[in-house]
C-alpha cells in the first residue's frame, strides 16, 4: 500500500529569530498538481534561514527529539515566547478524503542553572539556556474535493491537567485516574526535556494500548487522531529532511552530512550519516549497504549533471566500534576520467551539489518527500542551478523549500512556486503582485528593488556615496 502524502501547506511564525510576524502559503495556485516547490529570495538577514529552522524544529518535535542547545536562543530576545502554526495535508493515494491538520506550540527560553564540578572552585554555578516547548494543539479536518470540514481540536496542552478539551480527552483516555497521573506526569517531562508530549512515545503507547481492542474503540477517535499523530511521526522520521546552514559549514571542513532513504522490500532505511572527504572514518556496518546503495542512486544523475563525475564509498576495512559493534572504515572519492581523488579535492560546488542531490532524487520521484534546503545555491554555477530547479518544479511529485540568492531560478521556474522576504519585521513573506506570465521576473524583482510598487517594500536601500565614505573612514581608522 503507498505511504499516504503528507504535505505542509502554511506556516505561521511569530517572534523566531528577527522574524516578529510571518505567514507564508506553500502552495502555488497556478500548479495544483504534481510537485509542491517554494524558494524564498530575500537579502541578509530578512528570515529566509529563520524558516528552513522552523521546519526543522516542527520535525523534532514530530520525531519527540529533545531540542539541543542550539536553538536556545531562537526566541526573539524582546519576546517572552516564540509561536509556532503549520498546517498540513495528509491525502490517501487511493481516495478523494483529505486531512487537514493544524499542529502549534510555543517555544520559550528558559536558563538553566548547572554545576561545574571540573573547576577548582567546586561547586561554582555556570548556566545555559534550553528551549521548552508548551502549549501544543493538534486539529483536524477531514475534507472532500467538494468541501471543507470545520477543524476540531484533539489535543490541547494549554489546559490544565494532561490535556483538553474535556470531551475529547475522555473519548481518548477515559476515566482511569492513574493512567491521567502517568500523563500529566509525561506532560511536565516533556517540558523539561525540552521536547514535544503530543508526539511523545508515552502518550503514543498509551493511546494505543486503550484503544487496541478494534471491537470496542471508536473507529472516528482512533482515525482523527492516534492515526494522524503516527502518521505526522512517520512523515517526519522517514520522509521529511532539513538541510541547514550547519550542514553547509561542515563542508568546509571536509565532512559531508548525508541524508539518504533507502528502502528494500518496504523496508525504508533512513538517517544522516557524517561522511570524510579527506581521510577516513569508522560508520556502523549496518547501514554500509543503505548509503552505498544512496551514492550509487545518485551517481546515475551526477553523471549528467557534471559529466562523467562520479561518487564512491571506498571501503578500506573493518573495526569494532566503541559501543562494540562492527564498524566499516571508509572514504568518500571521487572518480572522474579514471583518475580518483578524495572528494576533498572536488570544487565547493560539486561538494554541495553531493550533499543533497539524493534529497532531490527522492522528492523528484515520490510525492510523499519533502525537502527543505537553505542556500541551495552556495558554490553552484547558476545557469546548472537554474536547470535543475526547473527540472524538478516542472516534473518532479513531491515537496522542496529552499532558499536562495541566486537570482537564476526566477527565469527558469514558475512565479507561483517563490516568496520574498520583506524589510517589515510584521510581515516577513510576501509574493510578489501584478506579475503577467510575459513578465521576466528577475528583471521585475530588480526593479521592484528600485522603485518599490508592491504592499510590503522588499529591500533595504542602501547609498552607495556613504559606504564609500564610511570604507574610507574605517580605513583611515585602522592607520590611527
């Protein structure tokens, strides 16, 4: 049976990084079939990362991963918390009923006071902050082609206790007592672990241990909403992936992160695995064959992108690993008019290009992968990145978010499929008005730049005569 498609279809975000307030539709009325694309195209700082790093926080939670240290400090720092709305699609390939489902939360920076027994002082406090996670709601609408349904809230965790509404924490739990305790003991956990309880694994096998008996339960209850939380879990884990400017940085240092999906028999292997480009390095065995078997995908299109490269996992041997697994030594080269090299030795370009082509062969091929990339562009030549953006808009199945500098794309891929990033922090997405299919729209955003004409002004003006001065002041400075 095919996976069902899950799709985001807007996001909302409020006080995240410099972005006080934005809203942005991930459809493109203009295509309402086939691949879902969305660039977003904006100048420094105007939140085009701070959505590729939402998507990856709504993906923890989905995936109930603790959110680490590093978005600790995402919450704009005037604001007392961050907000979260995604509204997603969940489409079954084999009839017309379609879920809406709305998911949201709050995010919140909260200090948290260590103590730091390796210094002489013993006892000395040091502090970090962490990002907690509360106030989550799940609704859901299941609607025709014909007609949209009211959306009803599942689960609410801004009521107290474990979670409201009344009504439809009873259909869910019932009236057992200890199993409310365990809950609301899971929902204060999950705050401090800095992680979601809606997708929580506790929450999870208890909703299904009540409702295993297929006799009793209530087929609506179930298909609303236990059915739809493993459905989003599922979609995140194995069918969504976020390429952040994290992932690019590694590059740089001779790493590649390479997400791969691989499936054999039904079976989907799925992960990120942190490959060498220069010398070596130990990866479990286990999933030797699935990442293998990802590169040699990929080298089918590689080929014709940059023609006759190509891309190996040199195996070199074998060890046991540290938690006592066997491991497979490896080395990522690369192959070109029979001469091999470390991949280290490849251009930035081709670097980047391997690090998330497999992502886009997936998502060109299967209607249920979406893909998000920040800085699709870094290193790449613009007229190949402006082909193959337009290759995968026009033909692909699935969902790709990107964002991007390189004004290339907006000649070669429909105007329906880019937002721009504004200069108003209230509003940060905007599409672009007044657009006639005869208009080129790079020449059109240049001049909307210039001579502004759209609700929501695009870009801070500059004046080149005061950074001239001002280079020339700073370099007089320097001399003082």
């Amino acid at each position: 049976m095919d996976r069902p498609i899950v799709r985001f279809e807007q996001i909302s975000i409020d006080n995240i990084k410099n972005v006080s307030h934005g809203e942005i539709s991930l459809s493109n009325p203009r295509r309402l079939e086939g691949a879902s694309v969305l660039g977003i195209y904006g100048q420094n700082g105007s939140g085009k990362s701070t959505l590729i790093d939402v998507l990856e926080i709504i993906q923890y939670c989905m995936t109930g991963r603790v959110l680490d240290e590093r978005f600790a400090h995402f919450v704009s720092v005037d604001a007392d918390y961050g907000i979260v709305k995604c509204e997603l699609s969940i489409t079954q390939p084999d009839n017309n009923e379609i879920q809406r489902i709305l998911y949201s939360f709050k995010l919140r920076r909260d200090k948290v006071e260590l103590v730091d027994t390796l210094t002489k002082d013993n006892g000395k406090s040091t502090e970090k902050f962490v990002l907690r996670v509360f106030d989550e709601r799940l609704a859901v609408a299941n609607d025709t082609p014909d007609k949209k349904s009211r959306m009803t809230t599942q689960i609410d965790t801004s009521y107290n206790g474990t979670f409201g509404p009344f009504a439809k924490y009873k259909q869910l739990i019932g009236t057992n007592p200890e199993v409310g305790v365990e809950l609301t003991v899971e929902k204060r956990l999950a705050y401090r672990e800095s992680r979601s309880f809606i997708f929580s694994k506790k929450l999870i096998e208890t909703l299904l241990e009540i409702h295993k008996d297929k006799g009793k339960r209530s087929q609506t209850v179930y298909d609303t909403t236990i059915n739809t939380i493993e459905k989003l879990s599922d979609f995140a884990r194995f069918q969504m992936f976020v390429l952040d400017a994290r992932d690019t940085g590694m590059l740089a240092l001779d790493a590649l992160p390479f997400p791969f999906r691989v499936t054999d028999n039904e079976r989907i292997t799925s992960g990120v695995i942190l490959l060498p480009m220069g010398g070596a390095q130990t990866i479990p065995e286990r999933i030797l064959k699935p990442v293998d078997t990802a590169i040699n995908n990929m080298n089918i299109v590689l080929r014709e992108l940059i023609p006759g490269l190509v891309v190996s996992l040199n195996k070199l041997g074998t060890e046991v690993m540290e938690n006592g697994g066997k491991g497979a030594i490896v080395q990522l080269i690369s192959k070109r008019d029979d001469k091999i090299i470390p991949l280290s030795c490849e251009s930035e370009g081709i670097k980047r290009i391997v690090s998330f082509l497999h992502l886009l062969i997936l998502m060109f091929n299967n209607p249920s992968v979406t893909v998000a990339i920040d800085e699709i562009d870094c290193g790449i030549f613009e007229f190949l990145l402006g082909e193959l953006l337009s290759i995968v808009s026009n033909h692909g199945k699935g969902q790709l978010i990107f964002t991007c500098h390189n004004l290339r794309p907006l000649e070669t891929i429909d105007h329906g499929f880019l937002a721009f990033t504004t200069t108003n922090p209230d509003n940060r997405y905007a599409r672009m008005n007044y657009i006639k299919s005869t208009n080129n729209l790079r020449d059109f955003y240049y001049r909307n730049i210039v001579l502004g004409g759209q609700k929501e002004q695009l870009y801070e003006p500059t004046n080149n005569g005061e950074i001239e001065f001002a280079f020339i002041e700073a370099g007089a400075a320097n001399e003082e």
